[in-house]
C-alpha cells in the first residue's frame, strides 16, 4: 500500500509541476500598457487530486479489456466492403444539408493531414524508420510552389509535380546521411533537420521573405479564375458557366484537389506494398538482418522510403500553399511533425484506415470543441494515454499482409510417396 501511494504521489508531484504552469498562472491586462499576472491554483489542485486518484486507483484495479464490438480486429471486413462507401461520402460531403463553410473546410484540413499521415505511415509504419523531421518535406513542397509562382510565374498545376519532385529528392538528401543510424540517433538527426530547413527559411529573407513569409496565388480551374473578379484579358469561372459568384465554389474547388490528391496517394501507397519494394519496406521494418541475409538492399530500400514519404508531403505542402494564399515558417514548426507522427502511431503502425482515423480524432474533434481550447493539449494528452492503454498498438492494429504462405501437408511416417 505504501508503494502505491508513494507512486501516486510521485505522479500528482509531476502533475502538479507541468499543471501550474499551464493552468495555474494566466496573463492579464493589467492597464497603461502593463501585463498583470493572474493565478488559477483551484485549476491546479483539481488536476493534482485527478492524477493522484487515477494513478491510485490504476494501481488497484486491472483494468479490463474493451468489449469486443469496439475492437476493430478484421480489417479486410471493415476495409473492402466500407472503403466504397467512405469513398461517396467525401465526394457527397460538399452538398450535404449539414455542410456549411466550416465543415468543409474542417473536412479539408483533415484530408491535408490524412495525405501527410499516410506519406510518414510509408516512412514509419511501413519501413519502420522513425522521422521527427517530416514537416521540412512539407515546408519544401509549399515554398517550391511559393517560389516557383513568385519567380517563374508558375501556376498551381504546373508547380504541383515540381513540388513533388523537389520534396522528394530532399528526402533523397535527408536518407543517405542516415542509412546507417537506428532507432533514437535516426530521430534526433531527422529532427534536427526539420529544425535546419526551418531556421533557413527564416534566415533568407531575400529569397524566402523571412518571417515575414510569401503571398501566394490560387488555384484555376483549367484557367478560369475562382475569383469574384479577375484581371482584364482573363475569364472568371462564375463568367465562363454564366453562374452567379459565391465564394463556397472555390472552397468546394479546393476540398474536391486535395480529395483528388489523397485518393492518388492511396491508390499509389497500396500499388508498392504489394511491390517488392514495399515488401522490402516490410522486411526492413521486421528484422533489418534477417531482410540482408535475404538480399534485400538496405540501402535501397530506405532510400525508396523517404524519397517516396516526401514527395506526398511535398504535394500536400504545394496545396497548403495554395489553399492559405500565404506561408510562412511558423507553420512548419516540429508541433506539425509531432501532430503527424502521433496521427500514424495512434491509427496503428502501417494501417491506411487507421490514418484516416486518427486525423479525424486529432485534427477533426479538436475544432469541433473550441470551446475547450484552453485545456486542448491536455485533453490531447488525455486521449493519447488512454489509447496507449487500452490499444497500444494503434486504433487498428492489425496489418492485412501482403503475401500469405500457404500449409503444406507433409505425408505421414511410413505412408508411401
């Protein structure tokens, strides 16, 4: 009994010391310019006396297991039948009688995310290489589009394989300093550059604009502008289709490119991991010795990893660019690349439905409540250790695999050939 008190108090003693900050102490106006300090300790003792209790009571009890009809444990019986169906409602979203603005803009950021999921859910759930710096592609892809626009005029269409491609070979550049590292150096390096690419971006303010960040243009529709009004010599898209203009047509415009982009991403991510390459990404992930006494390339094959992880951060980064009409460092700060990670861990290491969501669970209901803004992060805390106890290996933690060996019957002792 005492060891579990001892070990409960040593939990509300930390809780006590990460919740005073946050919760305890507020910033005010205070008048003439000055800020006052204003303190919040019933906050504080109320979250104390929660942990103290729950890691107490944690300790008594077993907690039992979920029932079954919340454990997602088939996946062909939940992927082939409903991916159809998920498929006709993204496309219906827009048109449905509950779709203002909001949702589908909501409904567009999650998709953003679900793309960036399931490019770092090649990097780390598949290949099992473990990435903290995933945003920088993201940040490649949106500024190749920023500078492309604002240097070579290009249009959205034509920066968009560019931004692939150049995202891509930096994650080329990123793989061969790190083929030989593992487990915690290979996450401390790629932090670090993620951290690199952003400090530069800031640190160039002729070429990136700096802090201060790049303007960037909308997408067209096959050269109509999606605008209410548009330079001489060009032609609106409300003017081409002789509709009148309402802004929701560029929003619905937007959310059916990155729907578009997200089921590409998919369609492709799916193709390789019946490849050998995604095989290989597999092995890799498993065992790396086992997958080289096979002959697999290690090399190769991590290298094919990251290029591919980045080019589908990198097309999501050019349509981030796009759909802000503006970008600036602070938006690929290592919180982005915290947010995507624990998105692929939380959805179940290598599980494209588990992705999808997760991002729902993480970006979709967070917006939902803002009400609750101010305790966000420890609600998300909140959530995250719950499903590390009761699903530890993700919401889907089950794998379809790619090949199946079949049982062979081996012939009974004396029974002839």
């Amino acid at each position: 009994m005492i060891a579990r008190l001892k070990d409960a108090g040593l939990a509300g003693l930390a809780a006590f010391g990460l919740s005073l900050p946050m919760l305890g102490l507020e910033t005010i106006d205070a008048g003439n310019g000055k800020l006052g300090l204003a303190t919040h300790f019933d906050r504080v003792a109320i979250t104390v006396a929660m942990v103290f209790l729950g890691r107490l009571f944690l300790s008594r009890v077993r907690l039992p297991k979920l029932p079954a009809k919340f454990q997602v444990t088939r996946l062909p019986a939940v992927h082939i039948p409903w991916a159809p169906f998920f498929i006709v409602l993204a496309l219906i979203l827009p048109v449905l009688p509950f779709a203002s603005r909001y949702v589908v803009d909501l409904a567009t950021t999650v998709l953003i995310y679900v793309m960036l999921g399931s490019g770092l859910n090649v990097v780390v759930g598949l290949a099992g290489l473990l990435d903290l710096g995933y945003v920088a592609f993201y940040a490649v892809g949106a500024y190749s589009f920023a500078l492309l626009a604002k240097y070579l005029h290009f249009t959205f269409w034509e920066a968009l394989p560019l931004a692939g491609l150049f995202a891509g070979s930096f994650g080329l550049l990123l793989g061969f300093p790190v083929l030989r590292l593992r487990g915690d150096y290979l996450a401390i390096v790629t932090l670090g550059f993620g951290e690199i690419i952003r400090i530069i971006l800031i640190n160039l303010p002729p070429v990136t604009g700096g802090p201060n960040g790049i303007d960037v243009p909308r997408p067209s529709f096959f050269g109509l502008a999606m605008e209410r009004s548009v330079p001489k010599g060009m032609t609106s898209f409300a003017h081409f289709f002789n509709i009148g203009f309402d802004p929701m047509q560029r929003v619905w415009f937007l959310y059916y490119i990155v729907l578009a982009l997200l089921l590409a991403a998919i369609l492709l991510i799916q193709r390789l991991r019946r490849l050998p390459v995604g095989r290989a990404w597999e092995a890799l992930r498993e065992d790396e010795i086992a997958s080289r006494a096979l002959g697999i390339d290690p090399t190769k094959t991590k290298l094919s990893a990251f290029a591919i992880g980045a080019m589908l951060a990198g097309f999501a980064g050019c349509f981030f660019a796009t759909r802000q009409g503006f970008i600036s460092p602070e938006s690929f700060t290592f919180m982005e690349s915290a947010t995507i990670l624990a998105i692929v861990v939380l959805g179940g290491m290598g599980s494209q439905l588990g992705v999808v969501l997760a991002s729902l669970v993480l970006v979709g209901l967070p917006e939902v409540g803002r009400q609750f803004a101010e305790f966000r992060m420890i609600l998300f805390g909140m959530a995250m250790i719950a499903i590390m106890v009761w699903r530890p290996k993700g919401l889907l933690s089950h794998r379809q695999p790619t090949i199946k060996l079949s049982t062979i019957k081996l012939p009974k002792p004396g029974a002839g050939v």
